[in-house]
C-alpha cells in the first residue's frame, strides 16, 4: 500500500487559498493502492482534511482525544468505532467521540472529510 500526503496543503505548504470555491470531492484523486490525505484547513484547535482510499485499502486503527466528525464525498466506506462496524454512503456523516477506536476499511474506493476540534472534548 502507498501512503501519501503528496500535496497535503495548498500551493505554499499551507492551507488551501482563502476566498476561493472548491469542488472538495476534486481536491484528490485516488491512486491505485493508495491512502491520500490532503489538508484543507490547519489550526492550533482544529483541522479540516480529505482523504481518499483505493479500492482494499484501510487506515490504521487509532484514538484520538477530540471528537471528530466525518463525512463520505465519494463511495462509500466501512468505519469500525469501538469495534462496531457502520456502513457509510455517500452524504453520509458520523461523529466518532473522543477517546474511542476508530478504523476505515475501503471495501470500494471513497472520500472522506474529517473535522477535528480540539475544544469541547471534555464532555
């Protein structure tokens, strides 16, 4: 498997430009046997990125401790919180809490967006 981060942020190693429209499914495209991430907004409480996986591709399982918000662009996607598995199609989103286990499983190529705040967590 490839992993890339290979144009993570805008043009000047930063975020995306400002005050400019963005088709957030087009910001990456997939790559045989590949993880892409691409950072779209990155702050000291919070980040926004899209990632896309192949087709047989996953993520490792991690925890984090912010929630974190995740919503499927393109395709559809199998993410495991705390060992329970949901099936996500297009359009659809979930909140993983803090501190839980997570995990994606690409069974068909999808997009993903995932917001990250760095506050609030604490409930």
């Amino acid at each position: 498997m490839i992993r890339s981060n290979k144009g993570d942020t805008g043009k000047d190693g930063k975020d995306l430009e400002k005050s400019t429209s963005h088709v957030i499914s087009k910001i990456i495209e997939y790559l045989p046997r590949s993880v892409i991430s691409k950072t779209v907004l990155k702050k000291i409480t919070g980040n926004i990125t899209v990632s896309c996986l192949d087709a047989g591709q996953e993520m490792e399982e991690k925890s984090l401790p912010f929630d974190i918000y995740v919503q499927i662009i393109d395709g559809a996607a199998e993410i495991l919180i705390d060992k329970q598995v949901y099936q996500m199609v297009l359009g659809e989103g979930i909140i993983i809490p803090a501190h839980s286990t997570h995990h994606f499983n690409a069974n068909e190529q999808f997009k993903m967006i995932s917001t990250v705040i760095k506050s609030g967590y604490e409930d």
